[in-house]
C-alpha cells in the first residue's frame, strides 16, 4: 500500500468553532462559536438569524434526539480522535509523473498545502485528528480500498479529488456508512447515499442562481439563452429556463451551427440579458463578437469557465456588465484574507492558488464538523451556513439522492475591471 501519512494532531483544550467572515479569514488568532441558522417571523416574514452556541458539544445539542428522521441514520457518534483518509491523484507509479501528470499533481499539492495550513490550525484550537493521504491513481480494488479504510478506522473520505481510477467510493462509502466527501466533482444524480457530502454547487444549482440574479437584480430585461450543442439539454440550462414563464425566456440552439444558428436580426429589446452556459472558449468568442458589433445594452451572465479563456477580454466584460456563476470566488482585495496569505508565504516560499484556499478550507470545515458534531454531522448541517476562504458551506439535503449538496452559488459582477460578489 502506497501512502503518505501526516503528523498526528495532539488533543488539547477548546474546540475549534466557526467563524463569522472576517473571523475565520483571520484564522491564525482566533476560535469561534459556530452559529446555526434560525428563522423567525419579523413584521410577518420569514427573515434568518444567527445565534452562538457556546457549551460542549456534548451537552449542547439536546435538540438532536428530536430530529428523529436524520438521528437514525445517522447516530450521535462522539470520539476523542477523528481519522480522515483523503485520496489525492499522486501517479506514484508513473514513471514520468511529473511531465505527464503536471496539472492533477499540481492541483493536488496545492490542495495537499492548504490542508496542512488547516491542519496546524485545527491543532491549535483543540481539534485531535489523524489524517492519512493516499494515492487515488494506485491499482485500488473494491476490497483493498474497504481494507485500508476499515485499518485505520477512517471516519470521513475526502477525494478522489480529480477523475480517478477509483469508481466505487461512492458504493463503498454507502455500504460501510463512512461519510463521503467530493470536493471538486458536482454530480447531478447519484446511487441515494446519505453519506455522500458535495462540497461544490451543483450545475443545476449554477443555473437556479443565474436565474434568481435575474429576477432579483436584472428585472425588466428581455432574456436569452443561446446554447451549443452540449449545453442545449444540460442540467445548468435546464434549471436557468425552469424559472420562467416561455413567454418570458427566448432559448436559441446553435447545435453545431455557431452563429449561423442566431436568428438576423437579432431580436433585442431596449435593455437585454443574455445566459451562454457554454464552456467552449471558440463557441463564446463566435457569439459575443456577433454582439460586439450589433453593440446593443446587454448584460451576459456565464458559468465560471469564462474566467480562464486564453481571449479574456476586460474591457469588453466591462462593457457587457459579465456577471459569472461560480462555485468559488477569492476575494483578494478583502484584508482578512492578509493572516491567510502571508502565513502560506512563511511555510512554503510561493503564493497559494484557488486550490491551496480549497483544500484549507475542506479539511478545516470538516475537521471542525467532525469534533463539534460527531461522526455523523449530517443532524446539523441543515442549520449551517458558514462562509470560508473560498465559498460559504450551506449544505442541504438533495432531492436527488445525492446525499447533502452545498447550495451557496458565488455570484459575480464584473466592474471596475475586476470580479465582485453581488449580494445575494
């Protein structure tokens, strides 16, 4: 068995808690409460409220023996020590990893990186863990992957983290009752295992977000959608449309026709809102510039891929107000980012990438999710919503049985030449 193992954290006093924004980006000095969230009535509307909790875990949550339908499948299991397994693509056995595998091993190291900063916090604040990394791209079997978790008494699975050779965690984690994490992969249908936990937003969720920015922010507007072939029967359209009435929405399919496809003349009205969900940079470029000349008052709303198209455009994202759906978004221009920053600078001599802040904030989420609630913490996800590094965690359970899946879309506006959330 190939892995590599990582210090063992030692049990020491107060909890880690979570924290509201500017708090837990500040991480290195502080610990705090988590805070579920609460609903009340307020001049007769449902409006949410966070209150602290500030007592042991253990003699804190009464309120967990009255959820009777989430208690029975998922126990009220408290421990001294959590074992976590995380399941990296590392290509050990590839002879050449580092010429043939340089993205999923840089995107892993980074994450690895990440984790190792959460890791010393976690420790800091009282969190007792032991966390073994493994390589997803070994020769695994259904029954070594059962054995090796089952050795080391794993509490919760994070990864594969990319694509894997490993087809089966899902089942394995479903059979053997092992929370599940995917942090990186979405899936939009899956086998009805409760203990799969998604980290991202899933495509339908990108394209229900899309749809509330519509109606909460760009009303009034004339709507498009112009899809290419892969996206015309895609769960992120799908979604986007479902919100509208067909009088409402104009759906256009370009199958492999391009621009072609585009009714002449475009059918605008005075102020415009068009959704492209396509990934493919050709396919974008195609439709926008058909757009650029008609030179109408559009404003484009695009899945997060646009952000890395080699023709990235800021003047032309800022003249189309581009606002994006993404399942992450760092602000860099947030101060309480600073403590994160210059403490990675310190350890490891580079700047951190998108990975380093997800991979702190999956192991420092679910490290503290482990130690305030449990094995089992699925009783209380439903009251959290709890912003990190690189997104808010707003887990729910899904509809689709695919366990609990974060909700929270990060939504963008470009302005100014740079990407800003938009409240929501």
């Amino acid at each position: 068995m190939t892995s590599v193992q990582s210090r063992r954290l030692l049990l020491s006093g107060n909890k880690l808690k979570f924290m509201i924004l500017n708090i837990i980006l500040a991480f290195i000095v502080s610990c705090q409460a988590a805070k579920p969230i609460q609903k009340e009535q307020v001049n007769g509307k449902e409006v949410v409220k966070k209150t602290a909790v500030d007592s042991p875990v253990v003699q804190r949550n009464p309120h967990l023996q009255s959820k009777d339908s989430l208690y029975q499948p998922f126990p009220k299991t408290i421990k001294s020590k959590y074992v976590i397994s995380v399941f990296l693509p590392l290509y050990f056995d590839s002879l050449h990893r580092e010429q043939n595998q340089k993205t999923p091993l840089s995107v892993s190291r980074d994450f690895y990186k990440g984790m190792m900063l959460a890791a010393d916090t976690l420790k800091r604040c009282g969190t007792n863990l032991d966390i073994h990394f493994f390589d997803s791209e070994k020769r695994w079997t259904y029954q070594s992957l059962k054995d090796t978790v089952k050795n080391n008494n794993t509490d919760l699975i994070i990864g594969p983290l990319l694509e894997s050779h490993i087809k089966f965690m899902d089942s394995l984690s479903k059979t053997e009752h092992i929370n599940y994490v995917s942090s990186l992969q979405s899936e939009e249908k899956c086998n009805n295992n409760e203990f799969y936990l998604q980290s991202g937003p899933s495509p339908s969720q990108e394209g229900l977000a899309g749809a509330m920015l519509i109606k909460n922010n760009l009303q009034g507007r004339k709507i498009f959608v112009i899809n290419d072939r892969r996206t015309e029967f895609s769960p992120i359209t799908d979604a986007f449309t479902s919100q509208f009435k067909p009088e409402e929405i104009t759906v256009i399919n370009c199958h492999n026709k391009g621009v072609a496809a585009l009714p002449n003349p475009f059918p605008y009205s005075d102020s415009n809102v068009v959704f492209i969900p396509s990934k493919s940079e050709s396919f974008v470029n195609q439709i926008v510039s058909k757009f650029r000349v008609d030179s109408q008052n559009i404003s484009f709303i695009a899945p997060m891929q646009w952000q890395f198209f080699k023709s990235f455009e800021g003047e032309l994202w800022e003249k189309y107000k581009v606002h994006v759906v993404s399942p992450y978004f760092i602000d860099y221009d947030n101060p309480a980012l600073n403590g994160f920053i210059r403490k990675y600078r310190t350890k490891y001599q580079e700047e951190p990438s998108v990975w380093t802040f997800i991979g702190f904030d999956e192991l420092a989420f679910y490290g503290n999710m482990l130690h305030s609630y449990g094995k089992y913490f699925q009783v209380e996800l439903g009251n959290l919503s709890t912003p990190m590094l690189h997104t808010t965690y707003m887990l729910r359970h899904s509809r689709n049985g695919c366990g609990w899946q974060n909700e929270y879309v990060n939504v963008l506006e470009f302005h100014n030449y740079q990407l800003n959330q938009v409240a929501h």
